[in-house]
C-alpha cells in the first residue's frame, strides 16, 4: 500500500553523560533529519546534561517509493556563544513499521520511547526520549 501524511517526532528530554561546558551549564539543541528534511529543536538553555524541550516537530512522510529505509537522525549539539558548538552524540529512531501501519490504518504511534545517544566513536553518550506519530494525508 502506497500513501503519504505527517511523520510527528515528539522530542521530550535527554539525559547526557558529559557536561561539554567548562564553565556554566550546556545549552543542548537537537537537529533532526529525516530524509531531505531538516529541523532544529529549541535551545534548552542552562539545562546541562538533563535538557527537557516537549516539542513537537513534523515531517513530510511518504511510503513506500523508497522511503522505507529512511528513519529520523537526531544530532545532540550544545550551542556556544563565542565558538562553534559542540557535537556531543547521534541517535536513530527506527520508523518504517509505523509509516506503513500508519498509511494503513490511518495513523500510528510509536510511544515515547528512551534511544542511546552515541559518539562518532560509537562510545556511549545519553540517551534522548521521543515519540513518533505518522498520520496519512
């Protein structure tokens, strides 16, 4: 079955291993890329290593025509004012099942679920909450 909706990632918080801040707090933020499709969430500023944003960001989605194999990347950064912010680790969340159930049945939803955050070491760094909801057009 063919069909396309809003693919709607609910970004809630993440716990972080390491405080990338010499001095005061981090200010994390999150980029989002699904597919050619790209958002930032809103700076938890002063939030250090437990960043709470409650956001909801939405994304065109389509299935199958290839887009079956694309699933959310999430690239946990902290913003610096006066030097170029710091990547402090990766995550993926895995949405082919709910896409396809969703184009099925009208929509679907992937609860709020904990994710690893890892380095570009692949070393562990946190871990990020989200929730997914995919509603067809």
């Amino acid at each position: 079955m063919e069909g396309s909706g809003t693919l709607e990632v609910l970004l809630i918080e993440a716990h972080c291993v390491q405080d990338k801040e010499i001095f005061g707090k981090m200010d994390p933020y999150v980029i989002i890329r699904y597919g050619h499709q790209e958002q930032k969430s809103n700076v938890a500023r002063g939030q250090g290593t437990h960043p709470v944003w409650n956001q909801r960001l939405n994304f065109e989605a389509k299935y199958p025509s290839g887009e079956d194999s694309k699933n959310p990347e999430f690239a946990h950064v902290d913003r610096d004012t006066f030097t170029k912010d710091d990547f402090v680790g990766d995550s993926v969340v895995y949405v082919k099942d709910v896409v396809s159930l969703g184009v099925e049945n009208g929509t679907a939803e992937l609860r709020p679920t904990k994710y690893r955050v890892v380095r570009r070491d692949k070393t562990y760094s946190g871990e990020i909450e989200v929730g997914v909801t995919f509603t067809r057009n």
